[in-house]
C-alpha cells in the first residue's frame, strides 16, 4: 500500500516569510507548492477587471467555481493591488467553500504538498502532518513589503502599506469563515528578527521531525 499523501500546512499574514518558506521547503522535501492565496487574488481580480462588486459573495463564488488552478498567473497576481482585493473575496464564505475541494484535491496528490495561507491547518488541511503558522511584527512586514514595492513604484508609501497591511490583518483574522488563526499543533514561527535562511533551518528541522513521526523517509 503506498503512503498517505504528506501535507505540509503554512499559515500566517501576509509579508510574514510563509510564502518563501513554503516553497524552500516543497523542494527540500520533493512535494508539490500551492500558494492558496493566488486563488483569492484570481478571484478579486477578475471581479475588478469585470467591474463585478467586490462585496457581492456569490458573484464572487461563482468567479471561484470556474477557476483554473493551472493557469494562476503569480507575477501579475502579487502585484499589492491584487492582495487587497484578494482579502475582501476571502471573507466571502462562498467563496471559501467554492474553493475547499480544490485546495484539498491538489494536498491529496501524492506524494504530498506544502499549502500556505491563512486557514489551512485550521480548516482547508486540518489533518496535515506539519503545521507551520508564521508571522512577524506589523512593523518588519511593513518594512519587507516596502523594500519590494519601492523598487517598482519610487512614490510608493510605507505608511500606507502598514495600514493595509493591518487592514488585512483585521480583516483575515475578523472574518466569520476560516479566519486566520493559529491552529493547536502548528509551530509558531515568529520572523521579526530572523534572516530567511534562519527561518528555513527551524521550519525544516520541524518538518523533517513531523516526516519521521510519520515514518515517511525525508531528503
């Protein structure tokens, strides 16, 4: 009998490392990567482009019930207009429940996935063998989404990404359906003060201890 599918659950804010994380460590560990969060961008975005009323739950679920999950388009997707979008779409419990067994079908390909978000070792995954929920102060994610958007953008404004980012976080964390929580046997991982590489030792000594609690052989 082949093993179980081994399920890898990131979760935390946005600009808190998870996302890179999350992708160190499906290489490191051979599993797929899904970043759930370019779902709710795809939503949003199609909802602005259509001129569609970000507030409206089933126009919104019925863009999230056609969504082609190969055919995510992340450099357009990141762009910090789309994740604010995105986080208006995910209180939408609709919307939420359109994308469930999507989410869970791709983590239940073997031999197994990394998913970062905001509720899947709460809701979307809540059986997953490692659970992970990063953060950061506000502060340190304010700074970190400000390096990358300066680069594009020479007016862009640090004072308005931290009141969209804590906007977000009150959002995410405020909602009614799935919000972001840590879930009860996920390792907290706090990256205020950590370099990436820090970050990435720590979340793969974990996970590599959740690979062999479960008897899986890991890289």
């Amino acid at each position: 009998m082949s093993a179980s599918p081994f399920v890898v659950a990131v979760d935390g804010p946005a600009a808190s490392g998870k996302g890179t994380l999350a992708k160190q460590l499906a290489s490191h560990f051979g599993l797929t990567h899904l970043d759930t969060g370019l779902l709710y961008r795809a939503v949003g975005a199609h909802m602005l482009a259509s001129g569609g009323d970000l507030d409206d739950p089933e126009a919104s679920a019925a863009v999230a019930r056609t969504l082609d999950l190969t055919a995510l388009d992340p450099a357009f997707l990141a762009r910090h207009e789309n994740g604010e979008v995105a986080s208006r779409v995910a209180a939408h419990g609709p919307v939420r429940a359109a994308l469930l067994d999507a989410q869970r079908a791709f983590a239940n390909e073997a031999p197994g996935a990394v998913l970062d978000g905001r509720d899947i070792g709460t809701v979307v995954c809540p059986h997953a063998q490692a659970k992970l929920f990063v953060t950061a102060s506000l502060e340190a994610r304010a700074e970190r989404r400000f390096k990358q958007a300066v680069s594009a953008d020479p007016n862009a404004s640090l004072e308005a990404i931290r009141a969209d980012l804590a906007r977000r976080d009150a959002r995410d964390a405020g909602r009614k359906d799935a919000p972001m929580a840590q879930a009860d046997d996920a390792l907290l991982l706090d990256t205020t003060k950590m370099r990436i590489d820090a970050a990435f030792e720590a979340a793969r000594a974990f996970v590599a201890s959740r690979f062999e609690c479960s008897g899986t052989r890991t890289s």
